[in-house]
C-alpha cells in the first residue's frame, strides 16, 4: 500500500473509531500530542476529545466519504477530507452535516500518525 492510500484508510479508520466509541483504536492513529480544533475554534487535546466521545457529548452515527485528498512532504503530510455525517453533538438532536476536516499528520516508526485536525463545513 502506497503513503498516500496508508493515509487515505487512516481516515476511514478515524471516523469508524468515532462511530464505534473506540477510544483505543482512535489512540492508535493519534500522536500523542494530537489536538482537534472545532468549528467553534475550541481547541482540544486528543483525551479531552475521547472524553467527550465516551461521554455522549459528540455522537456520530454515519459517515459517507466524498473526498480525501492527502499530499506527502517526506515524513509529514496533511490531508483533506470532506464527508457527510449523521451527527448529535452537545446535546443537539441528530443531524446531518458537511464536514471538512484539515488534518496534520507525521510518519512515526514507519506508520502514520495524525498530529491535528481542523473541522469546517463544506
């Protein structure tokens, strides 16, 4: 498998873990300073956002992939995907959303890890 389809399964991977809850799996593809910042501008470090998923506060059921598009710079790399996800968040009732996120990512012991995400609409 090729850099670029590593990265592009990486963030199938991501938004499965997300669905599933699965905190461990979501560790696995994170490094361990990674950090998330949403739409709100709130910035959050990668176990402050496994709380909120584990605690109910981001509920996310469904996500279908429009684009992933990944561009490699040695053992860095960043990537955009634009999904559509069935989503309840803060307390909100499900909802459909455009998401885009803009994510960092760097090559740790042969694997890729991803460093940050910036969430956006599209």
């Amino acid at each position: 498998m090729s850099d670029e389809e590593e990265i592009r399964e990486l963030y199938r991977r991501y938004w499965q873990c997300m669905i599933d809850k699965d905190a461990d799996g979501l560790r696995s593809l994170q490094s361990d300073d990674y950090y998330l910042k949403h739409m709100t501008g709130v910035k959050q470090s990668r176990e402050v956002f496994i709380k909120g998923l584990l605690d109910g506060t981001f509920n996310y059921y469904l996500a279908e992939h429009d684009a992933i598009d990944v561009k490699i710079d040695g053992d860095t790399a960043v990537m955009t995907g634009k999904s559509r996800v069935l989503a309840a968040v803060y307390g909100g009732g499900k909802g459909s959303w455009r998401l885009r996120g803009d994510f960092t990512l760097k090559k740790e012991n042969g694997s890729w890890k991803l460093t940050s995400s910036k969430a956006s609409t599209y």
